[in-house]
C-alpha cells in the first residue's frame, strides 16, 4: 500500500511543478555526480557503486582514471544495473581492455549496451566520436525494480595478475519524477 502511495506522490508532484528557475534546472540539466574508487585485485571485481531510486534519464557517464599502481593485466571493464536477483548490461559484459592504460585515460558509455565503454587512452591525444547512430547510448533511462534496493555496478576482470588502480567515475543524469542516483 506504501508503494501506491509513493506513486500518487510522483504523479501529484509531476502535475504540480513549479516551474521555478530551481524546478526548471532539476529538470532539464540535471545532476552532475562522482566519485572514485580504488579497483584491485585478480579475477572478476564487482563493486556497487551507485543506488537507482525510482526512475533517472542518464544523460552521460564515464570515468576518467586518477591513480595506476599495476595496470597490466585489466581485460575487461563494464557496468551493469542489479537488482539483486537480475543484471541488466549498461554496457557490454565482454568489457574494454584497459591493460596498459595510464593516469588520465578516459572511457564513457557512448553507445548500445550490448558494446563496450569507448576508451581514450592518455599515452598520446586522442578523439572519440561515435559514427553510427551518433545519439546512441545517450541518454537512456533506467529503473529501481519495486521496492527493492537496485544498484549500478562496476565490474573489473583480471586473468592472472592483480590490478590496483582508482578511477572517478561520473555520471549526469535528470530524475524523472523524484527519481535519484547515490553513490554508495
């Protein structure tokens, strides 16, 4: 019965919007967060970095990697949304390749889930740019699955030599009826 509740709240909310520069800002521009984590160890890491409440439009995520102790031997990174029963892919589960990868690299979600983050390696200058379906990947919209704690995860994977490396990771997004990203 509280979740019917909740519900009539958003619709009344979403019905009786102010329109205040504060509300207009909300959104349309949305919420800027971040924030680093330390990444080590062998075999597959997973952490849970943020908390979905309700319903949020990502606008745009990456990350960009801050500290590299070893980095030699990262053969996959990718994120994921996880209820605590299902794993729905923000990207692809075969990962980017990030061995080698020093301070300053940048990787972001610019297309389908079913590909993998693109990478600007900081070893020389470099360009991304998406050719095909130029919007896709941005934004998308995801979902807390009904009153149970949903999480976006980042997962790592090694095959035979720790990783120790931090990286901040960002994420804009715009709540759509009091929806919300926290990091945890």
């Amino acid at each position: 019965m509280s979740n019917l509740r909740e519900l009539n709240k958003l619709i009344t909310a979403a019905k009786t919007a102010d329109n205040s520069a504060n509300d207009m800002l909300t959104r349309g521009c949305g919420f800027r967060i971040y924030k680093e984590i330390t990444v080590g160890g062998t075999g597959t890491q997973v952490s849970n970095i943020l908390q979905v409440t309700g319903t949020v439009a990502i606008i745009n995520q990456f990350a960009i990697i801050t500290r590299v102790g070893t980095l030699t031997n990262l053969t996959g990174v990718y994120a994921d949304i996880w209820d605590g029963t299902n794993a729905v892919p923000l990207t692809s589960a075969t990962g980017a390749v990030l061995s080698g990868a020093t301070v300053g690299t940048f990787f972001t979600k610019d297309k389908i889930a079913s590909e993998v983050y693109s990478i600007n390696f900081s070893d020389e200058c470099r360009m991304l740019e998406t050719t095909d379906a130029k919007k896709a990947g941005r934004p998308f919209s995801i979902t807390q699955k009904n009153a149970t704690d949903t999480f976006i995860r980042f997962h790592s994977i090694t095959t035979d030599a720790p990783v120790d490396f931090d990286v901040e990771i960002y994420f804009e997004y715009v709540p759509m009826d009091g929806g919300t990203l926290t990091f945890l």
